[in-house]
C-alpha cells in the first residue's frame, strides 16, 4: 500500500499529465475515471460540461457565477469566445433587458 505522500505525489502526476493528453485512472486493474486537460481540447464545448460546471458549483457551496469567476481567476477558461463575442453578447443582453 502507497503512503498518503506517494498517492499525494501520483495524483499530481497525473494532473501534469492531463495537462498534454488524456489520463485514464485505474482501481484495482479496471479504468475508473478518465482525465482530460481542459486546455488539450475544446472541452467546454462538449456535451454535459457545462452540466458538470454546475454541479462542481454546488459541490463547492458557490452561485454558479461566483464559481465561475473563481476558477477563471484560476486560469481554467470557463466560456470559449473572443472579447468581441462576449461584448455582442453583452450588448444583446443589454438591449434585452432594455425591453423586458
């Protein structure tokens, strides 16, 4: 059996290493979880992220708009748009809001 330090010292391992490719983490010889750097894809972008954001929120004790300001402070980019396309977004919301 590993010390605490060791597993401590893999789990880190295998971050750095999702960070170029994909991961699959194994328990007693069975593929248990797969890792995926959210830099190495567009994985924001995929079915259900946006689902596992939310519930990562909740699981955190955060509003989902505060969660996601901390792990953008964080580096992990949370939306995949230009600075132009979040302020045509920001402008349609405005216009909306304007109306409603």
């Amino acid at each position: 059996m590993r010390k605490s330090h060791e597993n401590s010292e893999c789990q880190w391992e295998a971050l750095r290493m999702a960070q170029d490719d994909l991961v699959l983490v194994m328990n007693r010889n069975e593929p248990d979880a797969l890792m995926i750097g959210h830099k190495s894809s567009n994985i924001i972008g995929m079915p259900g992220v946006r689902k596992a954001l939310a519930r990562s929120a909740k699981l955190a004790d955060m509003f989902l708009a505060n969660f996601i300001a901390h792990v953008s402070r964080l580096g992990i980019s949370v939306i995949n748009q230009s600075a132009e396309e979040v302020q045509q977004d920001m402008d349609t919301l405005d216009q909306w809001l304007k109306e409603a």
